[in-house]
C-alpha cells in the first residue's frame, strides 16, 4: 500500500496493491489497472500514466508528472504533493486525476 499525501505533507488518500485508490475514510473512489489506466467509481476511464511519469486526463491532454522521488506536479509544473510507499507513478496518476 501507498499513502498520497497533499502539498502539506497529509495523507489524503491510500492506494493498494488491488489498485483500488481509498480516500481517508477508505471508500474506494477509483482504481488503476496493470496497463495504467485510470476508472472512476462508475467505471468511466479517467485518464493514464505512462512509464516515463506523464498523466494524461481522459481525452490524452498531459495533466501532470510524477517523478521518481514520488514528486507530483501539475501542467503548469506546481508541485501538488507526494506518494510514499510502492506505487509511485500510479499514485501520482490517482492523485492528479482522482483524488483532488
């Protein structure tokens, strides 16, 4: 399991090795397949990540970048938090397109 935490350090959602991202209370609000695709709740693809840490949203416009120190950032390249733990690109890729 993984924590993504915000810009202020709080973990704010959990990703687990099922792919399925909970939110703090640990309802599931989305998960991640094998091949990085992201769902939403009602099954409806939210976006990707790819092996070099680019997100892209549903519609393939890139989002954000999760580099290897589980850095998230955003388009305009503002850091919005962190993942800590395993996961860290499919966590980034939660973090910019489900949990905010």
């Amino acid at each position: 399991m993984s924590n993504i935490l915000n810009l202020d350090g709080y973990a704010i959602a959990t990703i687990g090795e099922d792919g399925h991202v909970r939110n703090k209370q640990g309802s599931v609000i989305g998960r991640i397949s094998a091949d990085g695709e992201l769902f939403n709740t009602a099954g409806d693809k939210a976006g990707r990540y790819d092996a070099s840490g680019y997100v892209y949203d549903e519609s393939g416009k890139r989002v954000g970048t999760v580099h290897t120190d589980g850095k998230v950032y955003d388009y305009n390249n503002r850091y919005i938090g962190r993942v800590e733990g395993d996961h860290m690109e499919s966590g980034g890729a939660a973090l910019l397109l489900l949990v905010r």
